[in-house]
C-alpha cells in the first residue's frame, strides 16, 4: 500500500499465501512460514517506492503474540519495520488491509504490507479447562462466538 496523497491510499502488488487443506501440503508451515515468502516478494516488488513503515497482518488461529513482526523479520524486511497483529476472526485480512488504508490516509505511514494468513495445520490446539473428573476438551471455535456463527 502507499499513497499518493495522504487521502488516497492505494493499494497495489496484491498476492497471496499459498492454499492447502489441514494436514496436507503445507502441514509443517506455520503460519509465519506461509506469510514470509509473500512479504518479500512484494517487499521487492515495491521497493523503489520507498521504506516499508509496517506490516499489518490479520490473524485468527496462530500462536499468539505478534505475527506480523515474526513474519517481517522472517522475510528479511529488517528489525527497523514494525508489525501488528489483528484478530477479528473471519474479517483479520480484511480489517488488516483496512487499518493499514486507515493508516496511510492519517498520513501516519506511507508504504505498509498488510493482508491476512493462517495456518489450520500448525494452529495450537485450545483446551477447556477441565471440570470435575473430566478431562480438558478441546474446542475448535473460539468460546465466546455464539453457536450458528
């Protein structure tokens, strides 16, 4: 993404991270794996636009922490670019791309890499925590979305 003006984000070097089904092609990539190769080919791509300021990166099912700086820093793109992490379940990539356009059109930032990655392979496994003598079952969908959603 960079603007042209700091009202018109534009968005430009569109690719994505490859497709697979759990446990098959891709299992053994995290989701950082996934996200670095894409970083930095479009960090190639754009690079006589000028220094990338961030990466912003949606994600739902990782390991937690900051995604988006794992990935920067596993694509070479240098420990000066920053990266945030959105997780808005199903709309992560979309409110990514969306925060970064907010970003640019503030004219706080002028070149950020932002999309959205998962891995259903690599994804932790979460746990109820058990009750009585049962043990922890492990659930699929965050607890706190309603069921039917």
């Amino acid at each position: 993404m960079v603007r042209s003006s700091p009202r018109d984000p534009i968005l430009l070097a569109g690719r994505r991270t490859a497709i697979g089904t759990a446990g098959h092609a891709f299992a053994d990539l995290t989701a950082a794996d996934l996200a670095a190769p894409v970083l930095a080919d479009v960090a190639r791509r754009v690079h006589h636009l000028g220094r990338i300021d961030d990466v912003v990166l949606g994600n739902c099912l990782g390991p937690g922490g900051d995604l988006a700086r794992v990935s920067a820093l596993q694509a070479g793109l240098g420990h000066h670019v920053p990266g945030v992490t959105v997780d808005r379940q199903c709309g992560s990539g979309l409110d990514a791309v969306a925060l970064a356009s907010s970003r640019v059109r503030a004219g706080d930032d002028a070149l950020i890499l932002a999309g959205g990655v998962e891995s259903a392979s690599t994804a932790p496994w979460r746990f109820h925590a058990p009750v009585d003598d049962a043990g922890p079952q492990r659930y699929t969908r965050a607890p706190f979305t309603p069921r039917g959603h």
